[in-house]
C-alpha cells in the first residue's frame, strides 16, 4: 500500500500547523500590544484625574492625554493583529480538516480526529455569537470547549501517525510520536487550566491579569505547534 492519501493529508495537516502558528504568533504579539495599552489607558487616566486634583499645569494634562492616545491606539493595533491572526487560524483549521479528511482515506484514526475537529468548530463558531452572553462567560465556556475537542483531535491525529509509522516499518516516527503526544498532552492541559483561570478572571473584570494569563496560554501554544511541526515533518518524509 503506498498511502498516498495518507501523505497528502499530513502534508495539507503540515501546512494548516504553520498558518495555525503564524495566528499563534500574531495573537501573542496583539495580546502583548492590548494589554500595554489597556494597562497604559488606566495608567493615564489614573494619572490625569489625579494631577486635575492637583491643579497641574495645561502642559501636565495636554502630555497625560496625548500618552492615553497612544496607549489607545496601541490597543486598536493589538486587536487589529488578533483579528487578523484569528482570521489566519480559521483558514488554517479548514485546511486542517482537509487534511484529516484525506488522511483518514488511509488509516481510521483520523476519522475520529475528524468528528472532534468539526465539535471545535461549532465551539468556535457559536463562541463567536456568543460574546455578550452572561458577561462573555458562555464564549468562555465554548472556548474552553473547543480547546478540549482540539485535544483529543490532537491525540487521535498523532496516534494515526503512530499506526502509520508502524504498518511503513518507521520506529523513529513512531517513537517520537509517542513522545510528542505525551508532551501536547501536558501543554494542552495547560492552555486549558489557564483558560479556565482567565474565564474567572474575566468574571471579576481585572482585564490586565486576564491577558496575562492569554498571552501565557498563547505562549504555550506557540511551543505546542513547533512540536507538533516536527512531527508532522517527520511523518511526510517516512513516506518517500
């Protein structure tokens, strides 16, 4: 068997991780930007409702509002580039879903990553329509959601690539896969555990603290993707 279909779809999977981790990095980079400029907006306005106590000079007030503009702009910037990476992730799970959906043409495995990548999709989409709902907590809920379907669509994808590496007679692949899964296991657990905190954080309207704790989840997802990339780019070569 020369698992032709099997080839295609790691490498549609392959290529769906990299746009999937240039989101990751955008969204980092926006998180960093909107929470210096939220934390700088408060700063600011802190500063200037205090020196008006004061009676600070008109050069005082005119220098405190033109840093609460830029902190302003900044975090316009920040979820401009989160936007924008959002839009990048989406493009990447659909090729995503492609990929399993050729892969799974070859081994079975992948049939069951399927049916949890389309559950993480639904958490996204009414995620999205959920925002203002219970003060954001609902969108909180299906995130956390989706993170979990994303987990276990995760585990099924990397354990076809283990059967896959198996029947091809490739223990190197199919030992790092062992490993790799093991370690998503940990950083996807993670994500999730500081996604719940974030969503009670939220609850208690510290913005700041809140997006600390999404840029760290962000950060781990980052780490997650350059494991799973050099997985992926393993199994692509174990079929040449």
């Amino acid at each position: 068997m020369n698992y032709e279909n099997a080839k295609k779809g790691i490498g549609q999977i392959f290529t769906a991780e990299i746009l999937q981790l240039l989101a990751a990095i955008m969204t980092v980079v926006g998180a960093i930007i909107t929470v210096v400029g939220v934390a700088t907006v408060a700063a600011a306005g802190i500063g200037e409702f205090g020196a008006t106590l004061g009676g600070a000079s008109e050069a005082d007030l005119t220098a405190i509002g033109n840093a609460a503009t830029l902190a302003g702009v900044g975090t316009i910037g920040g979820s401009v580039l989160t936007i924008v990476g959002a839009i990048i992730a989406f493009i990447g799970f659909i090729l995503y879903i492609v990929g399993v959906g050729n892969a799974s043409k070859d081994e079975d495995g992948f049939k069951k990553a399927m049916l949890f990548l389309v559950l993480a999709l639904v958490c996204s989409i009414v995620g999205s329509f959920t925002g203002g709902v219970a003060n954001g907590v609902l969108a909180g809920i299906l995130t956390i959601l989706g993170a979990v379907f994303d987990l276990l669509s995760a585990i099924y994808v990397i354990n076809g690539i283990i059967s896959l590496a198996n029947k091809t007679g490739n223990s190197k692949v199919e030992a790092k896969g062992r490993f790799t899964l093991k370690l998503i296991l940990v950083i996807l657990i993670m994500i999730i555990i500081v996604s719940l905190i974030g969503l009670f954080v939220n609850v208690s309207a510290i913005v700041v603290i809140a997006g600390v704790l999404n840029i760290i989840a962000a950060i781990l997802s980052v780490v997650r993707y350059f494991v799973y990339l050099s997985l992926l780019s393993n199994a692509k070569k174990m079929f040449n």
